[in-house]
C-alpha cells in the first residue's frame, strides 16, 4: 500500500486538517499530563481517571483523524468535520455558560473551528 498524499488543494487542507487532530491525539494519549496543563489544570488536579478521560479522548481522535487519513473519502471528511464542529459547539457552549472564560478557551476554540472548516470546505466545494 502507497502513502496517499491528495493533489487536490482542498482535499490537501482537509489532509493537514486531520493530521493535525491526529497529532493532538497522539499528545493527549501518550502525554495526557501535558495536555491537561495545556488545558488550564493544576498538577494537584490530576486524578487516574482525569488522565484517563484525556487518554481515552486522544485515542478517539486519533482513530477518526487516522480513518480519515487513510481513507480519504469524502464521506470520511464529512463526518471528520462533523465531529469536530460538534466539540466546538460544545466548547462555545462551555464558554458561554461556564462563567468566564479564559483566553486559552478561546485559543483553543478558534483552532477547533479551523480544524473543522477545512474538511467541511473540502466536502461542500467551497475550496
């Protein structure tokens, strides 16, 4: 089996799209300690199953994002984009009823929307 690397422009976006989740899954599976500092917690904060709630959540992405990759059909993307549209929605959702919120959260919200923009642009024609 050949590495597939699409020729496409949008299809490309909607390729660095997932293997950018899939790297965020991969630290948060084999580091959940540093993405849960990333995220804003406290190293006192960290229980077994706060590492593996991050653990189990890195693994699911990297699933998707891995799916996505090596199949890299348009479906594949649409559902990819979904997904992570979704996580945004809820991080918004967090934002705006959660108390305030930090910069972080914000941040972190505006790369979600990127990461789920580019394979719904793919999918939809409009790149």
């Amino acid at each position: 089996m050949n590495f597939y690397f699409p020729m496409e422009p949008g299809e490309q976006l909607a390729f660095i799209s997932a293997v950018m989740a899939c790297l965020m899954g991969c630290v948060a599976l084999f580091a959940p300690g540093y993405a849960l500092r990333f995220s804003g917690f406290e190293d006192r904060e960290f229980s077994s199953t706060a590492r593996a709630a991050v653990r189990s959540s890195g693994g699911l992405l990297i699933g998707f994002a891995g799916t996505a990759l090596m199949l890299a059909q348009p479906m594949v993307y649409l559902a990819f984009g979904a997904a992570l549209a979704l996580a945004a929605f809820g991080r918004t959702l967090s934002i705006l009823s959660d108390g305030p919120s930090k910069l972080r959260s914000k941040l972190l919200l505006v790369v979600e929307i990127l990461l789920a923009s580019l394979p719904l642009a793919y999918v939809f024609g409009l790149i």
